[in-house]
C-alpha cells in the first residue's frame, strides 16, 4: 500500500496505492467531510430564508454575488497557488509580501464594486443594488486582509483547522442572516426590498469572523506591510498563468446568471438559483474529490501504461454515485422541491431536472478535467472551457427565442453537453476511451428515471406528494441497486489485491 509506484509496479496496482498516503488519506477526508458539512450547513439555511424572504430576494443575491465573484476572479493574479506550490516552503518575506498584495487588491476590487454599482443597477433595472453592491463588496477588503496561514497550511495538507474556521465562518453568517431576515420580517414582512440587507450583513459577518480566525486560530507568521521586488516578480510571473483560466473559469461558471438575469425577472431568477443550488452538489462533490484526489492520483500514474486503467478504476465510484443521483433528481425533483419549498417555489421542481441532466456531464466532464491536467494538455482544458462558454452564449438566447425560460435551460444544457464531448475528445487523443461506457450509463438513468417517474406520478395520485417522492427514490435505489452492489464487492476484492476493473468492465 505504500510503496513506490513505478513504470512497472503501477501495471495493473490498485489505485488506493497510489494515493493512499497518510496525509492525503486524512486531507481528503477533511476535505469531503468540511465540503459536506458546509453544504448541509448552506442547504439548512436556504430552506429556512426561502420561507422568510421572497424570491426576488434571492435574484438580487445572485447578481450580486457573480459580480463579486467575476470582479475576484478577473484580478487574480494566483497568490494562493503561488504560496502553496513555492518548493522548499516560503519565507516570511515572501508570505509579507504576498499579504501585502493581497491586501491591496482587496481594497482595490471594493473600489472597483463602488464604481460599477449604479451601472450596474441600471443595466438590470434594479435601483437597490446601487446600495447593495458597496456594502457586500467590503467582503473583498476581509479576505484581502485575511492571514496566509490559510494558504500554508493548505499547502501543508493541514485541512482539519482550515475547515474548522470555515465551518465556523460558515455557520454564523448563516445565522446572522436567519435572525435578521426573522426580524425583518416581523417588523416590515417579507416582501419589502430592504431585506436584501439580511442577506447582504449575513454574509459579511461570516467574511468577518474568518478573517479574525485566520490570524488569531492558525499558525503562521505576524503579517505587516512589506514589498519584495524579487517576491514580486515571482509572484506575478506566477499568476499570469492562472488568469487566463480564472477568467474562462468565471465565464463558463456564472454567466448562465447574468444571461438569464436579463432575461427573466428577478424573482424567476431566484427560483432557478434555487434549483442550482441542489443541482449542483454532486457536481462540487465531483470537483472537489477531483482536486484533491483524482488529479495527483493521475499525475503519479501518467508516465506509464496504467493510466487509462487507472482512470476508469479512479471514475468509476463517481460516474456511478452521479447516475443514481441524476436519475434520482429526473424522477423524484419536483416532489422534493414541492416538500422543502412553498407554492412560490413550483417551478423549481422542473428547473431542476433539466439542471440535474447539465449536473450529470459536469460530474463527467470534471473527472475528464482532471485526467487532461494530469496529462499536461493544457490546450485542451482552454478549449474545452472556451466551448462551453461560446455555446451557452449562441445556445441561451436560441432556446429562449424558441421556447422561452425553458428553451434557455436546454441551450444550458446542450452547452455542458459540448463541453464533455470536447474533453472526451482530448481523452481520447491520449489514448484514453470512455464515450461508450458513458453513453451506456446515460442510457440507464434516461430509462430508470421514466420508470421511476411513472411510479412516482402512480404513487402521487393515491397517496399525495410524499408517497410520489418516496415510491421513484424506491424505484431508483431497486433499479440501480445491483449494479451498485457488484461494484461494492468488486472494490473489497481489489483491497485485497486483485485489480479493481472500471464500471462496466466485463466480470
């Protein structure tokens, strides 16, 4: 289990060798058990302010939050990868001046939020946010100033207490935002524009209790003001890297929010958010075992004849774990969204199938990404980004001239479509086959759902929306329960020793 892997020893080893280490064994758990958390904490949040506050509500919100985070992600210039991937470690020096830049562009990018707010009000008809966009934009003058201990211990793979000060940031924002969103809506109801405000100092108590943590919590250095000029260059040299692919990445990530957000009100918006946020959890979950996991797992097997195996033994648990929950989601989505939310919120439940069907070749296309990385094809990763990005923004505005809201969503979704097919297509150039199993597992959630489905609507007509939600899950565990169940002995067997095939090898 721990010894080397060679050219020679990984043919045909189990992939828990490659990566079962200590540290990356306990960073990947911290890792998949904070993201967890974070999310129950998130999802427990959003169902409690779904009922305080209004749908508009939660549009403002994400207009807001992908400018911010556009405005992030269009200034990065990679001091957390810098500082993580600085070999031998670094220096006080180097982490001071790291700090100080980081500090400034903080300051920078709230300067930038005030100068853009009331264009940006404008261009959405939605006069509040001329107000609310400085305010929440302070959050980027908090993570400016936060500690680089958050980027040191990341790089020493120290995970527990990073996810302990984000849990911890995490879960009193949520309840700043529940308390005022309570007392807004005894003293003004729920349908008064100023509740954005609930949300808006929420979030800010949250960016605010992190930052003290990072420097009062974590080991590191004491931080002061101090520029480097050869820091700097190798800082910067650094970070013109990462800005191309922030800049695609923000682009591919958000603009589906700003695409719609002009074209649909702000309330139907907020129900799509709504939506999003379910859909896209196993497809985070994916991306975050993909990063922390599946990428250096690839890297240490790339030099030998092991790497398609290992690519599929690796692809497996979560090509499966995302078809059992995007059938799930196709069959049982609207019941649940008619159980967690009220009548405001119907709409949400077939927003969410359409989502889960995006969610699932993202879920793909994130495992795809991650073996491309580990190839060093970069040009692929661009390209594949670069696809996504052109055909959500010809695909949108076609499908909603077409069939409105919902012809819009199909163009969304036909764009993480092309998206997959050009990162299989890179797989392929590597020598990497997968379209066949993936088409085969497409095929099986298409016909478990509308088995699923047909019981749920035949369960709901005698029993309510309860009984429709119960009987598809049912019918989604029975179906995909062998298939399930024969990987699981297939995975012991291979702890022993025995080589663990991908799914849908042959017995």
């Amino acid at each position: 289990m721990t010894q080397g892997i060679g050219p020679s020893a990984a043919e045909g080893a189990p992939l828990e060798a490659v990566v079962a280490t200590p540290s990356m064994t306990s960073s990947s758990a911290w890792a998949m058990g904070g993201y967890a958390a974070g999310q129950l904490l998130r999802f427990a949040g959003n169902l409690v302010l779904t009922r305080l506050l209004f749908p508009r509500v939660f549009g403002v919100m994400a207009l807001i939050t992908t400018l911010m985070q556009g405005l992030a992600m269009f200034s990065d210039v990679g001091i957390g990868p810098a500082i993580i991937q600085r070999r031998g470690g670094a220096s006080e020096r180097f982490l001071r001046t790291a700090w100080t830049v980081q500090c400034g562009r903080g300051i920078v990018l709230w300067m930038c939020a005030c100068a853009l707010a009331a264009p940006f009000a404008a261009f959405y008809g939605e006069p509040g946010l001329a107000w609310y966009v400085p305010v929440a934009g302070l959050t980027t003058v908090l993570l400016g100033f936060e500690s680089t201990s958050m980027h040191t211990l990341a790089r020493d793979l120290r995970l527990r207490q990073l996810t302990l000060v984000d849990l911890s940031a995490q879960g009193v924002g949520i309840v700043t935002m529940v308390a005022l969103a309570a007392a807004h809506r005894s003293l003004a109801g729920p349908e008064r524009e100023t509740a954005v405000w609930a949300v808006v100092v929420g979030g800010l108590a949250g960016g605010g209790l992190r930052l003290v943590l990072s420097h009062v919590a974590l080991p590191g250095i004491r931080h002061r003001f101090e520029l480097s000029r050869e820091d700097l260059s190798v800082l910067f040299g650094f970070g013109r890297w990462i800005f191309v692919s922030t800049i695609l990445t923000f682009l591919v990530g958000q603009s589906d929010r700003l695409v719609l957000g002009k074209m649909i009100p702000l309330d139907l918006l907020g129900v799509y958010g709504v939506a999003a946020a379910l859909a896209m959890l196993p497809t985070q979950a994916a991306q975050r075992l993909g990063s922390a996991v599946l990428f250096p797992a690839y890297s240490r097997l790339q030099e030998t004849r092991a790497f398609e195996a290992a690519f599929h033994r690796a692809r497996a648990p979560l090509a499966l774990g995302g078809a059992i929950i995007a059938s799930g989601l196709l069959a049982a989505g609207p019941y649940l969204i008619r159980l967690l939310y009220d009548a405001r919120y119907r709409e949400a439940g077939w927003v969410l199938q359409l989502l889960a069907v995006a969610g699932w070749f993202q879920i793909l296309e994130a495992t795809n990404s991650a073996a491309i990385l580990a190839q060093g094809r970069l040009r692929w990763l661009t390209a594949n980004r670069a696809a996504k990005l052109a055909s959500m923004l010809v695909l949108l505005p076609i499908g909603f001239r077409v069939d409105g809201f919902r012809g819009a969503l199909v163009g969304l979704v036909a764009s993480d479509a092309v998206k997959y097919a050009v990162s299989s297509a890179g797989l392929r150039v590597g020598r990497v086959r997968l379209v066949a199993r993936d088409v085969a597992l497409t095929g099986a959630i298409a016909a478990s759902a509308l088995v699923a489905s047909a019981a749920g609507r035949r369960a709901g007509a005698l029993g309510g929306t309860a009984a429709a939600f119960l009987a598809a899950g049912v019918v989604v565990v029975v179906v995909w329960a062998p298939l399930a169940i024969r990987y699981v002995r297939r995975a012991l067997t291979a702890r022993k020793g025995e080589p663990l095939p991908g799914l849908g090898a042959a017995p």
